[in-house]
C-alpha cells in the first residue's frame, strides 16, 4: 500500500525537477543568445571604428601608425566576432598594405596577408573580392604557381562584372603576363575585354590607362580587336580613340586594316579628336585617308 501511495509523489517530484532543468537551460541559453548579440555588437561597433577611418585615407598621405592602428583595431574586431569572413578580408587588406610599407617585414606581412583571405574564402568561397585580393598578395611577392592562377580563376568566375575584380585581375595580368598560364590568360584577356565595357566608368577609364602603359601581346590583340570592331565605341569613345592611338603601330599593320577604317570614321564624326593624334607617323598614315573636309585637313596641316 505505501509503494502504491509513493509512486504518484515520486513522478510529481521527477516532473517538478525535470521542468526547473528545462526552465534552467532555457535561461542559460537566452543568456548564451544575449551575450552573444553583445559581443557581435561591440566587434560590429570596434570594426565599424576602423573601417571609417580606412574610407577617410587617402593613398599620398596615408601613414604607417594609421595603417597599424586599424589593423590593431581590426584584429580586436575579429576575435570578438570569432573569424568573421568580413573583418578577416580587412585583416588582409590591411596586411597587404602594412607589406608594402614596412619592407623589412615585407615577408611576415605578406604571409599575414594571404592567412587572412584564406580564412575568410574558407567561411565565404564565392567572395570575389578575396580571391582577387589574394591573387594581388601572391603576385606582388612574386609567387606564381597554382594558388595564385584558381585565384584570378575563382575571382572572375565568382564577379566577372565587379568593379575591383575586374581592375585587380587586368593588372596582375598585364603586368605579369609572361609568368601566366595560357589557360590563365585566356581568363585575364575576357576580363580585360569586359571590363573596357564596364558600366562602372571609372573601371573603364582605368583599365584604358593600363592598356595605354603596356605593350599588347599577341594574344590579348584579338580579343581587343573584337571590342574595337564591335559597336563599343559608341561608350568611352574618346578612350577607344585614344586606345587605337597608343598602339597604332601594331593596329596599322596589314591584319588591322578595319580597325584603321573604324579609327578614321570617328575622327570624321568628331574632328575635334584629332588633337590626340600626337605622333607625326600616325598622322602620316592616317590624314591621307580622311576625307577631304576643311576642318579635317586644317587639323592635319596644323601638324606640318
């Protein structure tokens, strides 16, 4: 009779203890939930701090003790965020620019560099920009091997239209051409086509102003001669002029007569373009094939 009588309190008090075990985790884990969201808040707030006054530098003034300060302010950003994918890529950034500006430690900082994207590609693998960034980290400490090609790979193949993809895999690629694969470099040539169409102007300008400062090797030739022949020219003219100016040597060979064609068509649609015919070999084999319009052929004489 008493174990009968006991049964009723004994599952009423494992009842009472399991629901005060329950209730306990269910705070625990709303103090866990909080804690974090503070701690979340202060390394947004910490990395916030840095990152404003990254924006505010500009590249002829920026000092040493600025760079290495937002780098210690970063790191503290990341440590209270646990490896965030955002504050690492910063990490990196600022890493690569401390590499550049302490040569004696040009090694370590470069190393720093590259851990740090590699971190933040292994939480957010189709970030763009990261494999771009870590590309131009390799390149500048001249490692050309396999890491830095699926770099400049995965970055056009994760943003073939970003702005800074775009800029960053065109001048590794020119400047670094001769230490890329043909593979590769069949990737950095449509980059660099795509990006002389960009819709971000200032992407355009600057991808024109490399081309202008570099010499076009034979394989990059085709694939501007695509955009030259297209109907590109009718955004950016002025650059695509300038462009087919700069090179007009290799454009004026016996292969490029239609780009020759286009060129003299654009200075008949806006004769003002021939104050950017500098050189008296271009302006001798290009004068004889304009028509014979009095604004043309005064700017033609005006170089005699």
């Amino acid at each position: 009779m008493l174990k009968s009588a006991d049964n009723p309190a004994r599952k009423l008090t494992i009842k009472r203890v399991f629901m005060r075990l329950v209730l306990v985790l269910v705070l625990l884990l709303i103090i866990i939930c909080a804690w974090l969201s503070v701690r979340q808040g202060l390394a947004d707030n910490t990395a916030d701090d840095a990152w404003q006054d990254m924006l505010t530098w500009q590249a002829e003034t920026i000092e040493f003790d600025q760079v290495q300060q937002a780098y210690a302010t970063m790191l503290n950003a990341n440590q209270l965020a646990h490896n965030h994918p955002t504050y690492l890529h910063r990490l990196g950034r600022l890493s690569h620019l401390l590499m550049t500006m302490e040569l004696a430690k040009r090694s370590y900082w470069g190393g720093l560099a590259k851990d740090y994207y590699r971190q933040s590609l292994a939480i957010r693998p189709a970030w763009p920009q990261s494999w771009a960034s870590l590309a131009l980290v390799k390149a500048d400490l001249l490692e050309f091997d396999a890491e830095l090609d699926q770099s400049l790979v995965n970055a056009t193949v994760y943003g073939p239209y970003e702005p800074a993809v775009l800029e960053i895999v065109a001048g590794i690629g020119l400047q670094h051409e001769r230490f890329l694969t043909p593979t590769v470099l069949e990737v950095v040539y449509g980059n660099i086509a795509r990006g002389l169409t960009s819709p971000s102007g200032g992407t355009a300008r600057n991808i024109f102003a490399l081309l202008a400062n570099q010499p076009l090797s034979a394989g990059l030739i085709p694939h501007l001669e695509a955009r030259l022949l297209a109907n590109d020219w009718a955004k950016h003219t002025d650059l695509w002029v300038r462009l087919a100016l700069s090179h007009w040597e290799q454009w004026s060979t016996a292969g490029r007569q239609r780009i020759r064609i286009t060129l003299n068509d654009k200075l008949v649609d806006n004769p003002g373009r021939m104050r950017m015919v500098r050189e008296t070999d271009q302006l001798l084999d290009i004068c004889p094939y304009l028509p014979r319009k009095p604004k043309l052929m005064s700017a033609c004489k005006s170089f005699d």
